[in-house]
C-alpha cells in the first residue's frame, strides 16, 4: 500500500465520515505496476520517499506498533486523539441485566447461577498449654523447704526442745552453789588418796572430779573431797575430817554401774573407765590361775561392790570390809584371823602394788566381766546432763587431752610395777552427745 493511504488516518485504519467525503479517488498508474524492479524509475522514487520524510511540512513517519505505544501511553498528537464517551449505567440497566441473565438461565442457554462457596475457614487451633516450668517448681520447694527448716530451727532453738546449757545449769542449782562438794575414796593409791602429810588428794578419780568441776565453773580452790566409805556411795553421804556427816552433790569413788545399782535409782553419769577383777596375794604365793584356786580361803572384798560375786560363785569364804586398807591390814595380818587374797577392780588393786612392789604379788583371773565406772549425781537429772556434756566434750574433742593425761599420770605409770595384768582400758568409754540445745552463738566443744 502507497504512503498517502496511511498518512494522518487514525487508529485502527478506519477514516471519519467527515474526511471521506472529501479524499479524491485515484486510480493508480498501471504503468508504475507492471515497471520491472531494478528500473531506471526506481531510484528517483526512493530519493522523493526521503524527501517526503524529509519535509519540515507534517510528523515524522511512525510505524503501527510506535502508534500503539502512544495510544497507550496517551501520547498521540491532538490531532489523532479521540475522546470515546462512557456511558454510566442505571440502576434499570442493572436490573434490566439480572432479568435477563435469569431468562437464559430458565432457557437453559446459561448454566444455573450457584450462591458462591464460601471459603473454608482454616482450623484454629487451641493455642499450646504452658510448658510446665521444672525449675521454678524446683526453686519454689527449696525455698519452701529453707523456710521451714528455719522456722523449725528457729521453733526448736527458742520455744521447745532440749534445754540449753544456762538452762540446765538454772535446773540443777550449780549457779547457786558456792563449792563443789564431792565424795571420793580416800585410801586407793593411784585412784583417790588423800595423803595425810601433805593434805593433797591424788589419783584418776580426783583428776576426773577436777575436769567435771572446771566445765562446772568451780575453781579447784572452790572444790571440796570428802572420803567416803563404799556403803555411803547410793545415799551420797561422805564423813569430814571431825567424822561428822556431810551430803555431797557428786560421787566419784570407783563406782560400777550395775543393771541392779539402776534399779534401785542410783542415776549414774555414763562411764567414765573400763576395769576389770583381779586378785592380789602376798609376795611368794602359788600361782593363780582362777578365783577356784581359794575354794575353801578366806578372800575380803569391799562391802556392797560387784567384786563380791565372784569369790562367793568359787567357793571362797568372803570377808567384806568398806576400806579397801582395812582388806590390806587383813592380808598382812594372814593366819586364821586373816586373809589368803583381795580381790577387787584391778585398777584398785594395782596401786597398791605400785606403792609395795616387793610385798605383793598381782594376778590376771581372766574374767569375762567389764567394770564401767560412773558417776553418781544423785537426783538431779539437770547435773547429770551436764556430767555427761563433759565426759562427751573429753570424748568428741580431739584437742581436750585431760582424760588422756590423767591416766597417764596415774595408771600408767603402774604398768611396770604390774606387768602382764591389765589394769583398765587406756582409752575414755565412748560417750554418746547428751541432748542439749546449742545456740547459733556457741560451740558445746568449748
């Protein structure tokens, strides 16, 4: 198609009736058709298409597709652009519409109108329970658990319990007392004896009322012995130096405790040293095996002690005397007025023989028989709490050695003037921790 046909005609290639009118009609030049290509024609008509494209007169030459992009873009020139009315719809346009879209859904030439299907709605899940917190249920029970071991602490410390010490001590009236008085054994060398020269008592037993006292709060100036014979040990009732009568608030005279002693209410600390019973001869004497080798002899023990069962079970015919010195003064005196042996607790018996080695003749018996010395508080269950709160503190306490240096001093140096006889056990009973309360601020240790 020619140039001319296509030159300024609006989109879409349709002409408006108002130009039709007047665009002449031309037939063309059927000698131009049927020119050959290549003749001498055709290069003066491609110089006047660039002349014509050329020509400041109209637009440059656009193709269909650069049009198009103008059309969109609203770029045409005005002369090309065209205002299309729009036509606004009526509600009767409306109905008009929905009428007839039912009629051809009646006819069939439209399938049925269905409601839309509402969309499904997505599942909501519950949301997730809480995770169970461990830890925090953990934190709460300890400090549940703090709170009640302080009030129960707290409870026990100051409403109920045990008693403290100062209470103890309000209980058994120690505070109150201006000496200690104390009934000891007076002629057993090596466990209390009383020297009448030099006024000074010695031995285990006197070593051991003065560790009892000191925890008491009695100086040794303030402690006050007073001998008593074994008879007087249950009624705690000593006899001074004038013979006169004198209670005393402890007694602590080689004293064994006995399943029989307990019952018959003699409230005993716990034990203090382990012994055992023996027998001793004058010098030169057979051997001694057994308590049978004196069936028949005439044996003196101390009155109302366990050391009478024994002599009695062999055969022996028993003295008893409530001073071991006077068993002694029946030994030397021998003869059908004295006695063939003595027997006793062995730690006794072995400071006799220390204090007389050339004069007396010690013997093992072997008996099974364990004798527990123990103190004598009398009635007053405060004072024995507090007896036994010292013996457990030379017990517990590695750096309390008054125990140890008392049998040291006393016992131990007997052992070579004794030889292969035991004479107590060289170590203190064990003592089990008496129940008493202790404060925060204190140390029953010290």
């Amino acid at each position: 198609m020619g140039e001319s046909s296509t030159e300024g005609t609006p989109l879409g290639g349709r002409v408006p009736a108002s130009d039709t009118s007047e665009a002449p009609h031309t037939v063309p030049d059927q000698s131009k058709r049927d020119a050959p290509r290549g003749s001498a024609d055709q290069p003066r008509r491609d110089a006047s298409k660039r002349d014509a494209t050329r020509s400041p007169a109209g637009p440059p030459k656009r193709d269909a597709a650069s049009r198009l992009g103008d059309a969109l873009r609203g770029d045409l020139p005005p002369q090309l652009r065209r205002v299309w009315p729009l036509k606004r719809r009526t509600v009767e346009d409306i109905a008009a519409r929905d009428i007839a879209v039912q009629e051809a859904v009646d006819e069939g030439r439209l399938p049925p109108q269905t409601e839309p299907v509402p969309l499904e709605q997505p599942e909501v899940l519950p949301d997730p329970p809480e995770r169970f917190n461990m830890a925090a249920l953990r934190l709460a029970g300890l400090g549940a658990g703090l709170v009640l071991a302080v009030a129960l602490t707290m409870m026990r410390l100051f409403v109920g319990g045990p008693p403290s010490v100062d209470e103890l001590r309000a209980q058994s009236g120690v505070d109150s007392w201006g000496e200690l008085a104390i009934g000891v054994k007076d002629d057993q060398f090596g466990t209390a004896y009383f020297d009448p020269a030099t006024k000074i008592w010695s031995g285990f037993d006197i070593d051991i009322a003065y560790m009892i006292a000191e925890d008491l709060g009695f100086r040794r100036s303030e402690v006050k012995f007073y001998g008593m014979e074994s008879e007087d040990r249950a009624r705690m009732q000593a006899t001074d130096v004038n013979g006169n009568r004198v209670p005393v608030q402890l007694v602590i005279a080689s004293y064994s405790i006995t399943p029989k002693r307990v019952a018959d209410k003699v409230n005993f600390s716990q034990s203090y040293l382990y012994t055992e019973q023996s027998v001793m001869t004058l010098r030169g004497h057979k051997p001694v095996a057994s308590l049978d080798d004196f069936a028949g002899k005439r044996v003196c023990t101390l009155s109302t002690s366990t050391s009478l069962t024994a002599p009695k079970a062999a055969g022996a015919i028993v003295i008893s005397k409530n001073r071991v010195r006077e068993c002694f003064a029946l030994l030397n005196q021998g003869g059908a007025e004295g006695v063939d042996a003595v027997s006793t607790d062995a730690a006794i018996l072995a400071g006799w023989k220390a204090r007389y080695p050339g004069k007396y003749d010690h013997w093992d018996l072997g008996l099974d028989g364990t004798e527990r010395w123990g103190v004598n508080v009398g009635d007053n269950p405060a004072l024995k709490k507090l007896v036994d709160l010292t013996l457990w503190r030379s017990y517990a306490d590695p750096n309390d050695e008054r125990w140890e240096k008392a049998f040291e001093t006393n016992f131990q140096t007997e052992v070579p003037a004794n030889g292969k006889v035991p004479i107590a056990v060289a170590q203190q009973p064990r003592v089990i921790r008496p129940d008493v309360r202790e404060l925060p601020w204190e140390d029953l240790l010290k």
